[in-house]
C-alpha cells in the first residue's frame, strides 16, 4: 500500500469523527471528537510529506484535548503562537500561509465558550483547510472538509436557527 493510499484512508476514518463532533451540542464532545480526527489528519499530512499542516495538525490534537476541559484565553494564545512558529519553520510558501490561517481560525474557535462562536470560527477555519487540502492534492481530505462543514451547518440549523424558524 502506498503512502498515499494509506493517507486517503486515514482522512476516510477520520471523517467519521468529523461528521459526529458537530451533531452534538456539548462543547466538549465537539472537541473530543475534533481530537480523534485530529490524530488521523495529522497522520495523513505526514504521509503525504505536507509538514507545515502535519505540525499544525499535531497541535490541533493536543489543543482539543486541552479545549475539552478549559477555554482559558491565555492558552488560545498559547496555541496561536505555537502555530506561528511552526509556520515559520516548515514554511513551504502559499500552502503554508493558508494552513496557518484555517489553524489559527478554528484555534480561536475552540477556546470559545459558546458553541456557536465554536462553530462559526471552524466553518471559516474548514473552508481554508478545504483550499488547502485541494490545492495539495488530498482528494479525500477535499470531502472531509466538505462533510465537516455540511455537518456543522447541519448542527448550526439545528440549534440555532431552526427554533427561530419554528417561531
């Protein structure tokens, strides 16, 4: 199996978490589950040898995991500048720019205390991972992407604009 095969199916797996994190309306839960994609994804830009994402992925994990259990400001800035500094050290030009900012949107995003803040930053943050993922040739990460902000629109009607159209 290549590499690239095994990355495809890593991304397929890691779907799955991606389209459950946001049909839950328990902050925590949504970053639970953003922590188990986020091992895969990160996983899948080390096959496809993509470092600057591999890395900013590898902090993703770890700042879900964090987010699980604070929203503390001072560690949103924390994982922004870790970002950064990554960025800067594995630079590979435009992709590299466009990783950080989709990092550092659903970084904002998942320091927020309101799911809906959470959701609306990943949707900013997803729709430049989807350019990102296109542009590197990662099919299957281009419909991850898409079912991720599918999914979150999904649970955004759900919760926040279906009871106003029921009004």
């Amino acid at each position: 199996m290549t590499p690239f095969v095994l990355s495809q199916i890593l991304v397929a797996i890691a779907i799955c978490f991606d389209l459950a994190s946001f049909q839950f309306k328990d902050r925590q839960k949504i970053v639970i589950c953003l922590f188990f994609a986020g091992i895969l994804i990160s996983s899948h830009f080390v096959l496809l040898e993509q470092w600057t994402a591999a890395t900013l992925m590898g902090i993703a994990t770890v700042r879900y995991l964090v987010s699980a259990f604070t929203t503390s400001a001072k560690l949103k800035y924390v994982f922004c500048t870790a970002a950064m500094i990554s960025s800067v050290v594995t630079y590979a030009g435009l992709i590299s720019v466009i990783s950080f900012f989709a990092s550092t949107f659903q970084t904002i995003g998942a320091f927020e205390k309101d799911d809906r803040r959470l959701r609306e930053f990943m949707i900013v943050g997803t729709a430049l991972w989807l350019v990102h993922n296109f542009l590197i040739g990662s099919p299957t990460a281009v419909v991850m992407e898409v079912l991720f902000i599918s999914s979150n629109l999904i649970g955004y009607y759900r919760f926040y604009l279906q009871e106003k159209a029921a009004l």
